[in-house]
C-alpha cells in the first residue's frame, strides 16, 4: 500500500525524525574513557522527566515488563503481600507477575473501565494493622480501558493511615506523557518504557526509585542478577553499566529526554490533555460511549471507545488497518471485541490526528456502525481551533 502506516495504537509510538536520526550512528565503545560524560548527564536529565530529585533511575535492556520485575523483586521478599487491583489487562498482568514471583497477591477485582478502587485499599490498609501489605501497587494510566487512576489519593491515604507499604506505579502509558510527579506524590517505584512517550523502539524500561525503595533493596530476599538495582548503582555512580548498555536506544533516549525537556514537561502535558480530548469530541460525536466511567477518570494518552451492542470492535480495528492503513489498539481479553482504542501519545499534532479519525470513522462504517462521516473529524477540528 503506497503512503505510510497511521500508528495509532497506545504503544509503540512515532519515532520522531530527530531521535531516529540521533540512533543512527556507528555502535560505540560503552568502556570508553569518555562515556561518563554521555551517561551521567543523561541519568540526571532522566530525573526530570519523573520530576525527582531524590530518587535515582536506572535504565535496563528490556521492555517496560522487565521494569515491573525490577521493581518488585528488588524490594520485596517472597511471600510479602502486596495489594493490587485488576481494572483491566495490564494491571491483571502486573499482579500475576507479582504472584509468578513468590508474592501473596491481595487482589481486588475492580470493573473493567474504573480506576484503584480507593475505598477497598483504605479498607484493607486499614485492617492490615501490622503492617504485612509491604507494597501498593497502582497502574497510573490503564492502557486497556483509556483509565488514569488518582496516585496523589492513592499517597494520601497510605498517609491518613500512617501506611509504611512502598508505593509502586507503573507508569508505562503514562511517564513523558502525563502529569507525573515522582518526589511530590511520594512514589517509591515507577516503572516506564521506550515505546511509549519517550518516543523510542521498544527495549528500554526506564526505572525510577525512591531513597526508601533503594533502603528495602538492601534486605529484599527474592532472587535477581540482571535487573538488581545494587550492581546497576554500582556502575551508574561512575557513568557505566553492569553490562553491555543498549548504546543506540541510549542515543535515542539522549534525544528523546532533551525535546521533551525543550518543550517543557508542563506543556508535554497540556499538548496529550489537548489531543485526547479531541478524540473524546470526536467519540461524543459518533454518538459512542468510552470504556472509562467517569470522566474523572479518561485518560489522556489513550482512549477506549466502546462498539454498539451485538457489533465487533475487531472488525473496525481490522478494517482500518487493511482499508486505510491505519493502526488502532484493539480490545484486549476481557473488553475484545468491545472496545477499540487510539492511542494519542508521543509524537503527535493535529492534522496526525485529524487524519486519525478520519480514517476511524471512515472503518466504522466499513464495520456496520453508521456514523456521520465527518463528525468526528468536525468535532474534534472545532475543538483544536478553539484551545491552544
Ligand atoms: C500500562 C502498561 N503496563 C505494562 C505494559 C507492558 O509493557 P511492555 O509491553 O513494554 O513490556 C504495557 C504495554 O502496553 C502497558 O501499557
């Protein structure tokens, strides 16, 4: 098919033209005498994307997966009860991973499209009276549902309640894309990943930890060798890495950190709060529902709009990739065939989108959901040019 493909899943993103650029080069020597003066610059640069100044970031050879695993085996012991609430796919998966790793998963099953269920984490906080919850975990931004739970409520009460649980996020749809605030909102662990608002291929889980975290990983029992923040602070101190580093996604990285801090991290966010709320118009106008419940609660890095009854999400997924070249997210496990998604983070701007749901509604009629071609398209014009 002539053209290029439309990527609007919620990850992998458009890989700007300036950090592809900037990964292709030669591969380098990581033990050379100068690469200190590459790698520290760039730890330290990498803090400001998760807002810390306390916290230390480790960047590790894998998906935003292996971040998860990072986070939770470097600070916790098997058996230790952590509390996690499934909501949607890729919390349910982080809480199988923790119980895959010898954790006593408390797990409160949420519906589909809401977010941390507040009232449950205070009630099981709050008879948890000696303190045998040693992690809370929260999926900041729910990429299956289009769902950004609360993380300053969710600190909050973990002080209310005088709670010493770690506070554990992912933050993989969410970090370099969303209001994100590591130090303010007393976060021990957040997990990100390349492919998401930092721009990048697939292949680095970027990893933020707090004082507190990095205390607990002295005595944290579970088993690790690659993903252990000891060795990795190690050879961070000096600018190096335990391992062969992943030096051209590093070079990406470099970049990707420095448009996202020449932007500025406050407009990074108003730019995703914008677009996503283009797409909500465009959705409101086709007459469509979101998966998410509230609107407290839409997320601004991907929305998960819901078909008709008796309709199939996959054939409107389908359709705009075969007729339109387009790529949306499809609905995952629980919502398949229900929902599908467009993903509207990283490298975006208007007319990306404009063209996006051109292409959307144009697969939803393809897929026997009469909508009014151009309403969407209309809408979310209108609301472009009026907001700034
Ligand atoms: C919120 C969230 N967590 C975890 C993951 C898994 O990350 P990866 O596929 O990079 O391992 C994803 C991937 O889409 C995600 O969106």
């Amino acid at each position: 098919m002539p053209g290029k493909n439309f990527l609007f899943v919620p990850g992998p993103t458009n890989i700007p033209d300036r950090i592809r650029r900037a990964m292709d080069i030669p591969l380098e020597d990581h033990r050379a005498a100068d690469f200190p003066e590459f790698a520290l610059p760039l730890f330290e640069d990498l803090k400001k994307i998760f807002r810390t100044e306390q916290g230390q970031v480790f960047v590790f050879p894998s998906s935003g997966t292996g971040g998860w695993e990072a986070a939770i085996t470097n600070t916790l012991s098997p058996g230790d009860r952590v509390l996690q609430s499934r909501f949607g796919q890729f919390s349910h998966l982080w809480a199988e991973s923790c119980r895959k790793l010898g954790m006593a998963v408390e797990l409160i099953e949420t519906p589909w499209g809401e977010g941390v269920p507040l009232e449950e984490y205070r009630r099981v906080l709050t008879n948890d009276s000696t303190h045998l919850i040693k992690m809370v975990l929260v999926t900041h931004n729910e990429t299956a549902t289009g769902v950004t739970s609360d993380l300053v409520a969710v600190r909050r009460l973990l002080d209310d309640l005088q709670h010493p649980a770690l506070l554990a996020v992912d933050g993989i749809s969410s970090i370099g894309s969303l209001d994100f605030r590591m130090d303010e909102w007393g976060v021990d662990l957040a997990v990100s990943g390349s492919q998401k608002g930092l721009m990048l291929p697939t292949g680095l889980s970027v990893v933020c930890v707090s004082e507190k975290a990095l205390e607990k990983s002295k005595t944290a029992q579970s088993f690790r060798y690659y993903f252990d923040f000891s060795q990795m602070s190690a050879s961070n101190a000096g600018g190096w890495f335990p391992y062969t580093p992943a030096m051209t996604l590093l070079r990406g990285l470099r970049e990707s950190v420095d448009m996202l801090l020449e932007e500025g991290m406050e407009n990074v966010y108003k730019r995703h709060a914008r677009y996503a709320n283009s797409v909500r118009a465009a959705a409101s106008a086709w007459g469509l529902e979101l998966c998410a419940k509230d609107e407290i609660l839409y997320s601004d890095t991907v929305t998960a709009i819901c078909v008709p009854e008796g309709m199939d999400s996959n054939d409107v997924v389908r359709n705009a990739y075969n007729r339109y070249n387009l790529s949306l997210g499809g609905g995952l496990t629980e919502v398949a065939g229900k929902v599908f998604r467009i993903g509207h983070l990283g490298d975006m701007n208007e007319l990306m989108i404009l063209s996006a749901l051109a292409g959307t509604e144009m697969a939803l009629c393809d897929s026997g959901i009469e909508v009014t071609l151009g309403s969407g398209v209309g809408a979310a014009a209108a609301l472009l040019r009026s907001s700034s």
